[in-house]
C-alpha cells in the first residue's frame, strides 16, 4: 500500500517522523543515511533498519554492516520498509535477494481532533494514570511478553525523547484495558491500545482511545495517528468508525523469518 491519495501528504510525513520518535531506543545509530535501532524489547519498530536516506556505500556493503550491528546485538537483521524508504525500489531488491516479507502494517490517521464524542464507562470502571514500569509491566503481561521484552519497553518510554502516557482501566483490583498516547506537538500518537479478551465487545477499547484523545487535545493535539497490523479487521474497523483512515502501509523484510520473534 502506497499513500493514500486525499490525504495531506506533509501530515503523512509527519506521522511517519513522530512514529520514529515515539518508537525511539537509546541503542540507535545512524549508518549512511540508514536509522539502525537495537532494542531487546518486543516491538520490531524499535529493533529494525529505517532506510531513511540513500547513502553512497554500494547495498551489499550496507547490508553486510547492518548485520554486523545486529549480530553483536544478537538481534535478527529486519529492515522496515516504508513509502519513505531509500533507496525507493529497496524493497524489490531485498526481494530479489530472497528477503521474507512480514507483518503488513497500516498507518491510520484522524486528520481532525474537534468531535470526539462523549465517553461513558461501565459501572466500576476507574481509569487510572501510571508510570513507565507499571504501565510497561502490565501491557507485556496481558501479551506474554519476557520480562527482558518488558523491561526494554520500560526502558525506551523512560528514554523517549517524546513523553508517554500511559493509562490502565481497572474494575477494582481487575484490569480491562490499557492504551497510552505520545504527543509531539498538534500530533498525537496511540499506542499499545490492548483490552483484555474477556472484556472485548464492550466498547472499551474505543471509549479507551477516546479518552486519550480527549487528553491530548486538550494538551493542544489537532490530529491523530495509529499503526495497525493489516489483518487486524476487529481493531481497524473500531478505528475506522472513531474517524481513522489508512494513509500508508508498511511491512519489514528479513533474510531468514524463523529467526525473527
């Protein structure tokens, strides 16, 4: 998926630079115009290759110190393949390299913050604000995360160079659901939006994402943007009826898939 054509192609940018924020680890360096990021943790924007400019080392060579950078990390070598990515046809050359292609993903933005809706939560529903380790601590249990996962997830919102919030819905002592959001500017950003599988069906994961919503423009956020796996119908048709749409789409490549987590 290329973007999507009646969008404003400067807020597509602009969700893709808040995303490399928001998903930024302090172990990352820059490689001829390539991002190389080495976190331990789950998420695969954090521990991936975001080709961001063409350099002028031949790709070969690229590759070869990517995976030198990787292997040290003892991290798979996975590239992130984006509308942005450079070189452009990157992603046919890894192709024809046998490189595996996975986890198609979709960007979906909500240009307009200005009517979000009422929210409205079941009877004993308490929404509570919490740190980075609590918060990182009770999303990667709900996931199965390691605790070495959880703790470099911990480890990157506490080091983010833009902040989190992150918030739990609990009945009691009981936890139903849980989101956070990270705003740079008018943009704002939801992430690791999961309700609990016995309390979907509910409305609560969009009641959830409301609220940050409303948190953030109250903050000054004007427009709102998510990633998604393409598959995911249950989650993108939510999404969809809060008023998100697909700008773009974007997949990794690695050389083996059975070794990527």
């Amino acid at each position: 998926m290329l973007f999507k054509q009646d969008l404003d192609t400067a807020l597509l940018q602009a969700a893709e630079n808040a995303g490399l924020n928001a998903s930024a680890p302090p172990q990352q360096e820059m490689l001829d115009g390539w991002l190389i990021r080495l976190s331990p943790g789950k998420a695969k924007r954090s521990r991936c290759v975001n080709a961001l400019a063409q350099g002028k080392l031949p790709l070969k060579e690229l590759l070869a110190r990517c995976t030198q950078a990787f292997e040290r990390a003892g991290l798979p070598l996975v590239v992130r393949i984006t509308p942005f990515t450079q070189p452009a046809d990157l992603d046919q050359q890894l192709a024809t390299l046998e490189w595996e292609y996975f986890d198609d993903t979709r960007v979906m933005l909500k240009a307009d913050l200005a009517d979000l809706g009422a929210v409205t939560w079941p009877e004993g529903c308490v929404l509570h604000t919490v740190g980075h380790a609590e918060y990182a601590q009770a999303v990667g249990s709900l996931r199965g995360s390691s605790q070495s996962a959880i703790e470099a997830h911990a480890e990157r919102m506490q080091q983010s160079p833009v902040p989190y919030v992150g918030m739990l819905l609990k009945r009691g002592d009981e936890l139903l659901a849980c989101g956070q959001f990270v705003r740079e500017g008018e943009l704002v950003g939801l992430y690791d939006i999961f309700t609990v599988p016995e309390q979907r069906g509910q409305g609560l994961g969009r009641s959830l994402c409301t609220q940050l919503l409303s948190l953030a423009r109250e903050q000054g956020a004007r427009s709102a943007y998510l990633q998604v796996s393409a598959d995911n119908d249950g989650a993108r048709s939510i999404y969809g009826r809060m008023g998100f749409v697909d700008g773009y789409g974007y997949h990794y490549r690695t050389p083996d898939l059975a070794k990527v987590w």
